[in-house]
C-alpha cells in the first residue's frame, strides 16, 4: 500500500457505487474543515474510487485540489 497525494480531478467515482450518502456530504465537508483530511480516499490504479466516496463529494465542496 503507498499513501500519496492525488488531485481530486484525477479522481472516477465508481460508476456502480452502491452508496448514497448525499445527505452527509455537509456533514462530512464540516469535519475535514474543522480537523483536517484524517482518512484517505483509496484507489485503484486506475484512480477509480474505491472507499471515499463521500470524503471525494466533501472535498470537491471544499475546493480542495490534492487529498
């Protein structure tokens, strides 16, 4: 596993995501604000999204270029 910063637009939500956490995404967006980024968004090697989806969402709200 490598930790690494990536731009948020290099970034493919998975198309068959089965969540729809759309209502946390504030939530989620106040949480990075106050703390800080705490918990990655993992990838595939294809940038495909595969945990954080919400954390994405929150950070595009935020203008956050790299997560």
């Amino acid at each position: 596993m490598e930790i690494a910063y990536k731009k948020v637009d290099e970034l493919k939500p998975y198309e068959n995501n089965p969540r729809n956490n759309d209502d946390a995404v504030e939530c989620v967006a106040n949480s990075i604000r106050q703390f800080g980024f705490k918990v990655p968004i993992v990838v595939d090697k294809n940038n495909v999204i595969v945990t954080g989806h919400t954390r994405y969402k929150a950070s595009m709200e935020l203008g956050l270029k790299e997560v």
